[in-house]
C-alpha cells in the first residue's frame, strides 16, 4: 500500500470558514503546513523506496539517511514549536503555564 499524504475527508468540497487571525501567526501557519508536508513527503518517497527494492544495499542506505535526516529535521520543528508555544503567554488554567 503506497504512503501518500492525504487530506481529510471532505477536504476540498467546500471553503473553510475563515477566522480572524493575525497576519503573523497566518504566515506562520503557512510556514508550518509547508515545512510538515515537505519532509512527510521526501519520507514518504525513501519508503517506497525501500519497499520496492529492500534488497540493494545502496538505495537502502540512500533511504535510510533520507529518512534519519528528515526525521532529525522534524524533530528540531517539534522543538522549536514548543518552545514558541512556550513564548506565547499563559494557558488559561494551565498550571504548568505558571
């Protein structure tokens, strides 16, 4: 079965309603849709990868180093977003916020 990012169920059939939001945070959302989807999809392509052809020693190890590099790239993403959802001011009630 082919790994492919996918949208949700019934993505695409009508506009979303829009919502207030500031300018930065809607670029940053942009920011983080594209930087989510494009190591998901390299990913994705070295799974296939391996899948296909599991038994040649160098597009394994192409493979590998594409998925531990991207992976490494997610992580430092998840890093950085906590560390602004940190910055963002309190969490109304949330004791860990104080």
């Amino acid at each position: 079965m082919p790994i492919h990012p996918s949208e949700p169920p019934g993505a695409g059939d009508d506009r979303p309603t829009t919502i207030p939001c500031d300018p930065a945070l809607a670029a940053f959302l942009e920011r983080l849709d594209h930087d989510l989807r494009t190591p998901l999809g390299t990913m994705a392509a070295a799974v296939e990868l391996l899948r296909d052809d599991p038994s040649d020693p160098d597009l394994r190890a192409a493979s590998i180093a594409v998925l531990e590099r991207q992976i490494a790239r997610m992580h430092a993403l998840t890093h950085e977003l906590r560390g602004f959802s940190r910055r963002c001011g309190p969490r109304g009630g949330d004791a860990r916020s104080a």
